[in-house]
C-alpha cells in the first residue's frame, strides 16, 4: 500500500485482501500497532484519484488528514480523499473494510471536491449504523451482483455517503467545462421526452450517471432551477404544437 509504515515491534503481522467491482476497489486489512504516513512523495507514485469510505470492525485508530484529527472508535466510519496528505496511528490490532471510489465516478455524481475529506460516523449515532452494516453487506453480497447491477449500487452507495456525511460543498459559481456539458446534455434528453411527458429530475440524473442534487446544483449554477426549465421547455413545445395547428387551418 503506498503508505510508509512504521513499527516498533521487531515483527509484525499484516493481510490486504481486494476486489474490484465496476472501477472500485473492495478491501479489506488486518494489521497490528504501527503508525502510517502518506506525503506528496507517496500520493504521486500510485493514482491518488479516489475517495475511500473505512469501515473499523475492531480497533482503535487516530487519523489525521489537513487540519483534522480523528479517532475512530470500533464500528465508526471514516471518508478521506487519496490526493491529500494523511497520517495515522494505530496502538493495537485493527480490522478495516474499506471502498475505494475513483474520484471522477464521485464528482460526476457529487460535483467537485474541492477540500480535504477527513470526517468520521460514529457508531453511536444512526448515521454510523446505518453506513456500518451497509458497507459490511456490499462487501459481502457484490461479488454475486451481475456487473449492470453492481454499478448501480456503487452508485447509490455513493449518493448515500454524500447525504449521510455532513460535507456540504458549494459549487463555484460559473460552470465547470464538464458541468457546462452535463448541462447540455440533460436539456437535449429534456428536449427528446418533452413530448412524451415523462420527464423527472430522478429519470434526467439517471441517464446522465449523476445524483438527483447534482443535476438540480448544476441548473441552480446556471441561472435557473431543473422545474423551471421543464416548464418552460413545455410552454415551448405546446406554443409550437398550436402554431403548427394554426397553420394547417389555414391551409
């Protein structure tokens, strides 16, 4: 793993188990008291594009990432980015499951991440329950998933990451290249079902790959709101269907 380790002891036990599922990485590591640090000179040697969630089964870990200091207790959750500098320090035996998200699947779902991660669930809130099982039972079950579905997952895992952590992230104020296409691409199949009346942020987003919130910040950064481009759009299409009519009458 590209971190460096330190121990004290003159040995020391360690196993990294990992799966790949739809461009992410599932693993899973047992290891004992030792200390860890991830500097620029280690996040440039691997692809550091990637969010990870942490899930301690047993343990006890401090971790700290910019300005942030962490403990993480058993059961609790913790969400860092690859791309920032990181230490830790573990004191005995601990059990970690844990997801590698790519950073490009979670910004197009989420928007740009543009601070440092480092939050943690505790497992005496509901917030950590709920994420804690949640993460145990993908790692258990994707591997039976058919590859369509297991993107799906994925995806709604990382939907329900974003809405359970309390990481609120602002979009900039003017478009991003990609938001800019996002933008365009969800009013052409707005534009291609307005005839068909089954238009919703949940069907746009879908189609796209991106989250529901995602879609509605991009048309709040635009100027307007998802709903009111779909009335007008609407108003358009039924201005067009009478002037259309109009004329064939007059023919």
């Amino acid at each position: 793993v590209p971190w460096k380790i330190g121990v004290k002891a003159r040995t020391s036990n360690a196993s990294v188990r990992q799966r790949t599922f739809a461009n992410c990485t599932f693993g899973e590591m047992r290891f004992g008291a030792c200390t860890g640090m991830r500097d620029y000179s280690e996040i440039s040697r691997k692809d550091s594009g990637y969010i990870c969630l942490s899930y301690l089964r047993s343990g006890h870990f401090t971790f700290s990432q910019g300005d942030k200091n962490i403990s993480i207790e058993r059961g609790d959750m913790l969400l860092w980015d690859g791309a920032t500098p990181s230490m830790f320090s573990n004191a005995g035996s601990s059990h970690f499951e844990l997801i590698w998200f790519p950073l490009a699947l979670v910004e197009r779902r989420m928007g740009p991440i543009r601070e440092p991660l480092g939050q943690s669930a505790s497992c005496a809130d509901g917030v950590g329950r709920l994420l804690s099982q949640h993460v145990h039972n993908l790692h258990a079950m994707i591997g039976d998933m058919p590859p369509i579905t297991q993107m799906r997952v994925i995806e709604a895992q990382i939907d329900l990451i974003f809405a359970c952590f309390s990481h609120d992230r602002e979009l900039p104020d003017d478009l991003t290249k990609c938001q800019g296409e996002l933008l365009g691409a969800a009013k052409a199949e707005i534009s291609h079902n307005i005839e068909l009346g089954r238009i919703s942020p949940k069907s746009i987003a879908q189609s796209l790959g991106i989250s529901v919130r995602y879609l509605q910040k991009i048309f709040a950064t635009s100027g307007t709101t998802f709903s009111g481009y779909v009335t007008q759009e609407r108003l358009e299409y039924v201005r067009k269907l009478l002037a259309d009519r109009g004329g064939a009458n007059l023919n």
